[in-house]
C-alpha cells in the first residue's frame, strides 16, 4: 500500500506541469488558471479539517499574517511565473527549474539561519548549478526567444518558493497542522492569484480556444495535483517519514521531461539529460548525510528540501 501511494504522487507530481502547459495551450488565461486551483484546493482542504478537527485552525490573527505570507511566496509568485511561463517553454524544462529549488533552500539557509553547509553539500551545490547551465544551454545557444529570460523568472519563482518553504517550516514547528498549513497555502495563495489576474485584465475570459482541454487540465491539477497528491504525500510522511516521502522530487522532473516528449513532442536534447542528472544528483549530495542518519536508523529525520505544491 505504501509502495503504490508513493508511485500515484510521483506519477501525480510529476505530470503536474505538463497539465499546466496543456491548459496554456488550450488558451487559459494563465493567472485565472492558477487562481481556480488553488482556491479551490484550498477551500477542499480547509473543510475536510474543519469536518475532522476545527480545533486544528490557528488561534492569532498572526498565524493567519503568517500562513498569508506562506500562499504568497509558494503560490501566488511562484504559479504565477509559472503558468506564465509555460507559454513559451516546455513543461520538462519548467520542471527541471523547479529542482533548483534545494540549491536555493541551502543557500538562503546559510545566509538567513547562518545553517551549517558541509563540504559534500558545497559540491552538490556546485554540481546542480552546472546542471542548470547544461539545461539551459540548448535554448540560449539556438536564440530561442524569451529563454533566458523565462530561464531567469522559472529561478526567481524558485527563489520565492524556497522563502515560502522556510516560513513554512517554522510554522510547521511551532506546531501547526500540515494540513492547515497547506489549505490555507492554497487558500491565500489562489486569492492573490485572483487578485492578480483581475489588475491583468484577463477577466471577462475571451481567449479560451480549446475549452474542453482547458477545464480537463484545471480538473486534473486541482483534484489530483493539489488535493490528492499532497494527501498522499502527508500520509506517507506519518508512515516512511519526511526524507523517504521528499525524495518524489528527484523523481518528478524526469517523469514530467519523459511525458512532455510522448504527450507534447517537447525536445529533450543530450544537455538536457546532462543537466538532468547534475541537478538531481546535486540534489542527493545536499541530502547524502540525512541518507546516512536514515540507515541508522533514524527514519524520520527531517529533509534539507522542505516540500511546495506542484
């Protein structure tokens, strides 16, 4: 049963960004697409905790301030580049970006908290930003236009990401339901999306070209990538422990590079699969030593990546 929950969230995760890219195409307006989403996750999420235990909601006006700041760093900014982006880059590519995000969690990290980095962890830094050189290298020799730029906003939404992840952690540890902090993630996060997409004059919706594309894809990411996977995802930390249950994102790039080549005839060129393994095994060296602790025994070690939605 565990081996087949964490299978659906990689599958799930992984397959997330190509459901992004088929809702762009279908003519989506970008922030509307996002901002649907995650309020509706958030509003599902938020009432199955209610229905279970409404004592679980925070207490302090403060808390709610915080786990605003949460859903504007981790959703709002990052899904609004994102889904803007996804206009012009392949879904794999936009996921391979996303890897970056434990690089920028350990630098920020080092800078804010004054973290300790091991030298194991210096080389998986450099060795995961050589990956994304490699990654990008494609598009910015062949002059595709806007690459560098969407290479430079897919880092800045992972700059923002990794902020939303630290303050989400400190609100982990002071106690408060995962849950919670995820529906309210979502919650606000959509509501900041909305707001961004009314200041953007997408609203009245005119461009939607292929409807049915469209509605399947935002069905699909709100019900299987923002309330079903993250579920699992919760349900596997309580089980394996919150180091085995991360390691879905070392996975999901390279299932979302395969299945935008089958899917969408994204190109997949030699660089990408060299970046590819750079930055995912970047990823594992930041996180070797937690793998030592793991086998010897303790399982529930939290991870150097702390976890956002896809």
């Amino acid at each position: 049963m565990v081996g087949l929950a964490y299978i659906v969230m990689c599958l799930i995760y992984g397959t997330t960004f190509l459901g992004i890219r088929v809702g762009d195409n279908a003519g989506m307006p970008p922030f509307l697409f996002a901002a649907i989403r995650f309020c509706a996750a958030g509003l599902v999420t938020l009432f199955i905790v209610a229905v279970r235990d409404r004592k679980s909601f925070p207490q302090s006006f403060r808390s709610y301030l915080r786990l605003a700041s949460v859903g504007f760093f981790t959703t709002t900014g990052v899904f609004a580049i994102v889904y803007d982006a996804e206009r012009y880059v392949p879904s794999g590519y936009a996921a391979l970006m996303s890897a970056t995000m434990p690089f920028i969690v350990m630098i920020l990290g080092r800078l804010v908290y004054r973290q300790t980095i091991i030298r194991m962890q210096y080389v998986g830094l450099a060795v995961g930003f050589v990956g994304v050189f490699a990654v990008a290298w494609p598009g910015l020799h062949s002059g595709v236009p806007h690459w560098l730029l969407n290479t430079f906003v897919l880092l800045v939404a992972q700059i923002m990401a990794s902020v939303g992840a630290l303050q989400s952690r400190s609100a982990l540890a002071d106690g408060m339901s995962p849950f919670v902090v995820n529906g309210f993630q979502c919650l606000f996060g959509g509501i900041g999306l909305l707001l961004l997409s009314v200041f953007t004059g997408e609203l009245p919706v005119r461009t939607v070209h292929q409807a049915g594309a469209g509605i399947g894809a935002l069905v699909y990411l709100t019900i299987f990538g923002s309330i079903i996977a993250s579920t699992l995802f919760y349900w596997l930390i309580e089980r394996i422990g919150a180091l085995l249950a991360s390691t879905w994102t070392y996975i999901s790039p390279i299932i979302a590079v395969i299945v935008g080549r089958f899917t969408l005839r994204e190109p997949i060129y030699s660089w990408t699969i060299i970046g590819a393994i750079a930055i995912i095994g970047g990823v594992i060296l930041l996180n070797l030593h937690l793998f030592r602790g793991l086998l010897k025994g303790r399982a529930h070690m939290t991870p150097e990546t702390p976890v956002t939605q896809k």
